[in-house]
C-alpha cells in the first residue's frame, strides 16, 4: 500500500507561473500563416539588403537562428536570467566557459561532479592548457575560502552533485566568490530551473543539460548557459560562436516543445521519488538510500531553503558488492539499465562503471562512488509499479 502524501511534502514552493512563461515566452504566433509552435527554420545562412546589412539580426546561423533565439529568451526567463546560449550538448556549453581561462589560471570544483565535467577538466584544462583545476568538497564554504588564490577564476559548483547527491550552499559559495571577484558556475541540471534558481541565490552562470529534463524524453542531445552581465555574456558568446558547438534548429524546437511540459513532469518525478526513496529506506536490503527531499539527508534544512523540491534523482547502495548489484540491474523489468536521467522513463545506472567510469579508482572510493551504489532516475510511471518493480529485483540478490 502506498503512503498518502500532500503537495507539501515533496515541494517546498512552486515559482510563480512557470508553466506560462514556458509556454508563452518568446513563443509568438508567426505573422503570416499564424503558426501557434515557432517555425523551424533550417536556413543556415540569411540573405541581406547590402553588404553588412541584414534583413534582422541573423546572418549565420553558427552564431544565431529564429528558432534558437526564441528557446534561448524562453530558458532565460525560466532561469530568471537576461542572456543565454544554447549548445549541442551540455558538455559544449561546460567546454565554453572554461575555455574563457587562461593558461595559468586556477577553477575550484566541487568533488564529486558529473563525469564528463571532471574529465574534460582534468585531460583538456590542465593537459593541454595548463590551467589548474583543485577538486575540493565546497559543501563546507569554508574550504572555498581557504582554496582561493590570486589566480582562481571560477569556481565551479554542482549542485545536487552527481552521484551522491551532496547539496552545496549555492548563496554561501557566492558571496565568498563575489568578494574575491571570482566568476560562479552553477550546474543545475539535477534540479532544473523548476527547483532551483542560481541567479537568484548570486550565480554568475547558470548551465543545464538539456538533454535531461530540459528534453525530457530522451530524444535529443542539448545544452544552454544563462546569465545575467552583458560583457560576460559577450564574453562566453564569443567562445560559444568560435568553438562551433551550436545546436541543431529541430533540436531546438523539441526542447521548446519540451519546456512546455518541464513543470508536470518535474512535479510528478518529484513526488514519485519522494514515495520511492520512503519505502526504499524502509527495505532491509538497502545499505543506505541519499535523497535531498527526505529528513535522513544530513542537508535537508539546506535544500529546504535552496531548492523548491527535492527532485527527481535518488542514490542508494545495495547491501553486498558488484555481484549483487549487477544481479538487482538484471533483474528489473521496468526500471531501464542506461545512462543518463531526466526522461519520463525510470532509468537506473552503476556510476562506479558508468558514468563515472573515467574517475580514477582512488577519487571515487574517496567520494563513495563504490562498486555497490546505484544512481535511479525517477520517471513518471505509476509509482506502485516502480516500488515493486525494485522490491522483487532486491530478493534477486540474495
């Protein structure tokens, strides 16, 4: 029997007509044919009046497109943002704003972040552009402080972390930045712009990949910065437009169509993983479960005032090692074994040999991303149906 819960308990608040503005914003009926959904234009180039005069703004589409511009107002109005840029990927969007550093230079990481951004940093930044990059546990702000040197230039916070759900103070972090005058990344993909607000707790940047909840359906690879100063956003559309990782036009109308579903499918994510993570604690195979949105999170009270939820990814370690873990994934018939997260479908994944596979031995036993911990994301199927699912695929590994 599943446990009745209010609204309440798995959202903390609700932003104020977010589902309007991602319907609405920039979304205008096109003036000739009154086209409801923003056309797709495909041309990559625009004619022009006369040399160096365009029929608008757009001359490349490299450098910009109708259908782009319309998602990029849309997701900085979701971001409570001014600017933004959108990418082929989120890895695009994250190489853009570090490839603003210059040999030398120093970013501060939080620990324990995604894959992809560790191993660009560590194999691209300080390999092959000498900037040095220190991994550091930035959910004690005071470990930024003692950190920073005369050549830091950003500091790179993800928050909720992947994969163990770490919650970093995004408006402490930022204060400390800002009086250093150091740039602030914040990686909000985990909780997306419906959870949580960068900009509004101090964040220089705000990056998303898209192609989690953004896309929402696993159908398209994606990316987008926000921010708010004119001269950085100058600044990073410079490296964005030389670097070429723009996306393509039909994946930006899907994820424009996508945005317009991101509230019900994040709310209904959330509170499926709110009931799930419950009875997940309760089930004696279970070593240990992480969730933000629930009470045994050490940082509860933080991502109560933080975010608006608890979002939608769950980590948990399953009592035993590698061969039961394995025999848990094999054994589920609605959860699908894939990496990444984010979709309306329940994914799940061993980071240890996934996702985080390209983290050294050493740095993962140290961050406990252990042989036995399992990442889920929580999609929007009948929650019963997902909970028994899990509990018949635990007997299996005893």
């Amino acid at each position: 029997m599943i446990t009745q819960v209010q609204e309440t308990d798995y959202l903390y608040s609700i932003p104020k007509s977010f589902s309007t503005r991602a319907i609405h914003t920039a979304q205008h009926a096109e003036p000739i044919h009154g086209s409801v959904n923003v056309p797709i234009h495909l041309s990559t180039t625009y004619k022009q009046r006369g040399p160096g005069q365009p029929y608008s703004t757009f001359d490349y589409t490299r450098c910009g497109n109708p259908t782009r511009a319309a998602l990029e107002e849309c997701i900085a109005d979701l971001e409570n943002s001014k600017h933004c840029i959108t990418f082929s990927s989120g890895c695009a969007a994250i190489s853009c704003i570090i490839n603003t550093c210059k040999n030398g230079e120093q970013i501060i990481c939080c620990d324990d972040v995604y894959g992809g951004t560790q191993r660009y940093m560590r194999n691209f930044s300080v390999k092959n552009h000498g900037i040095e990059v220190l991994f550091v546990d930035i959910t004690d702000p005071e470990n930024v402080v003692k950190t920073i040197t005369e050549r830091t230039k950003i500091i790179w916070i993800e928050t909720p972390t992947n994969p163990t759900l770490k919650i970093v103070d995004i408006a402490a972090v930022c204060k400390i930045a800002k009086e250093n005058k150091i740039l602030t990344v914040v990686d909000n993909t985990f909780a997306t712009p419906y959870l949580q607000t960068p900009s509004n707790l101090g964040a220089d940047i705000s990056i998303n990949s898209g192609t989690k909840y953004m896309g929402g359906h696993d159908d398209v690879v994606f990316g987008s910065l926000t921010c708010n100063d004119k001269e950085l956003y100058d600044k990073l559309f410079f490296s964005a437009k030389s670097q070429g990782g723009c996306p393509s036009i039909f994946d930006c109308y899907l994820i424009m169509r996508s945005l317009k579903t991101l509230e019900l499918r994040v709310k209904q994510a959330t509170k499926n993983a709110y009931i799930f993570a419950k009875h997940l604690e309760s089930n004696p195979l279970v070593q240990k479960v992480i969730y933000p949105g629930l009470p045994s999170h050490p940082q509860h009270e933080l991502v109560r005032r933080q975010q608006r939820g608890g979002g939608a990814m769950i980590s948990f370690y399953v009592k035993g090692g590698f061969e039961e873990t394995s025999k848990l994934l094999k054994a589920l018939k609605i959860f699908t074994l894939a990496e990444s997260l984010g979709g309306v479908e329940s994914l799940i994944e061993v980071p240890s040999v996934m996702t985080h596979g390209s983290i050294p031995v050493d740095v993962r036993n140290q961050l406990g991303i252990t042989d036995n911990m399992v990442r889920v994301s929580i999609g929007i199927e009948n929650v019963e149906d997902l909970i028994n699912d899990m509990e018949e695929a635990l007997k299996s590994t005893q």
